[in-house]
C-alpha cells in the first residue's frame, strides 16, 4: 500500500495550506520552507508551475502518489459529466476518506490506517482497501470486535464537535454511517482548482 510517509509540515508551508489537518509550523511561519522560503514566496510563477501545485495539493490532500492520482483521473475522463468534479466525487468516495468523514478518525492518514488494518466494514463485509469506492446505499462501520469498537469510539469522541457532511447520515451510537448520496462540488469544498489539474493533464 503506496502512501506518502515525507515530512508533512514542509508541504503544508510549500503551499500554503493545511493539506494534512491543522498545522502550527503554517501559523508561525506562514511562508514556503528552507533558507530563501520568505523570498521565494514573491517569486512570480508560471502557469504550469500553478496547474502542478493544485494538482499536489489535491494529491497530497487525499494522500495518493503520483501513480493512483494518475488511475483517478483516467477514470474520471472515462466517465460522463464534467471530468474535475467527477474526480473530486471519486476521491471523496474513497473509503478511507469516507471513514474520515464519518469522524471514524481524526486525519485522513489515520483513516487510511483504520481501513488497512481492517477495523471497517461496507455494507457487513470486512474491507481492507482505502480506495475502496463507496456507492449510495453503503453502510460504512466499526467491525464486532473490542479492539475495532474501542479504537473507533475513541476517535468519535476526539471528533464529536465535527459535524458529518450532508451527503452522509452517522449513527455513533451504533458506530456506522451511510453514503446517502454522491456529493456535488460545493459539499467537497476542495482546497485546489480541479480545474487546472484537467488542464495539467490534458496538455
């Protein structure tokens, strides 16, 4: 399983955003990182060094490689409608980002981690990929076994203040959610330009 293991405060001050949750390293130095970080942020930037950065944020968001992002969008292209918010609602449908957010966990990376080690299950099935893509009727859950039960309760309570998004309903009593919908683009509020990252690929 390919997942991005670098540092991850040094990204979030290469762009400018909070790709992996909040982030005190952004607050205090809210500029890019190393020697010339507060220089380099006046430095003017091509449009193909724009289109690449959103593309990383949304890669990096998620926490795909270059490959599987690559998979996504050839898929999405595949797919009726309109190609960056199709991307967008495959990435959000993934099961690990559904578990996050479910509130099942508090980061995507802890997410992705609770899927992997097969903590869930769709629709009363174990399911160990976090790519996994959730459809409308799937009932996301904590497995029957304490160790499951424990770990996922205590992350509902970490994220209790956390509503769920519209596009789901979550019981935490019973520690399962379901998809009741694909979400639209205005739900996903995405942190980059899907647009730009059809554009990158398309050239």
């Amino acid at each position: 399983m390919a997942r991005y293991t670098g540092p991850r405060e040094k990204i979030a001050r290469r762009f400018g955003v909070p790709l992996f949750g909040p982030s005190k390293a952004l607050e205090l130095r809210n500029f890019p990182p190393g020697q010339h970080g507060a220089r380099n942020a006046r430095r003017k930037v091509s449009e193909y060094g724009v289109a690449m950065a959103e593309k990383q944020k949304l890669r990096y968001q998620y926490g795909l490689m270059e490959k599987q992002f690559r998979r996504f969008f050839a898929e999405a292209q595949r797919r009726k409608g309109v190609t960056g918010e199709t991307l967008l609602q495959m990435l959000e449908l993934r099961l690990d980002n559904v578990a996050f957010r479910m509130g099942f966990a508090n980061t995507r990376f802890a997410s992705r981690q609770l899927v992997g080690h097969g903590h869930l299950t769709v629709n009363g099935k174990r399911v160990n990929i976090p790519s996994y893509q959730c459809k409308p009727g799937d009932i996301v859950a904590a497995r029957q076994s304490p160790k499951s039960q424990q770990l996922v309760g205590r992350f509902l309570e970490m994220t209790a203040s956390v509503p769920a998004s519209d596009w789901m309903t979550v019981d935490r009593d019973k520690m399962s959610g379901t998809v009741v919908r694909v979400p639209v683009r205005e739900e996903i509020n995405p942190i980059a330009n899907e647009q730009l990252v059809v554009e990158l690929y398309s050239r």
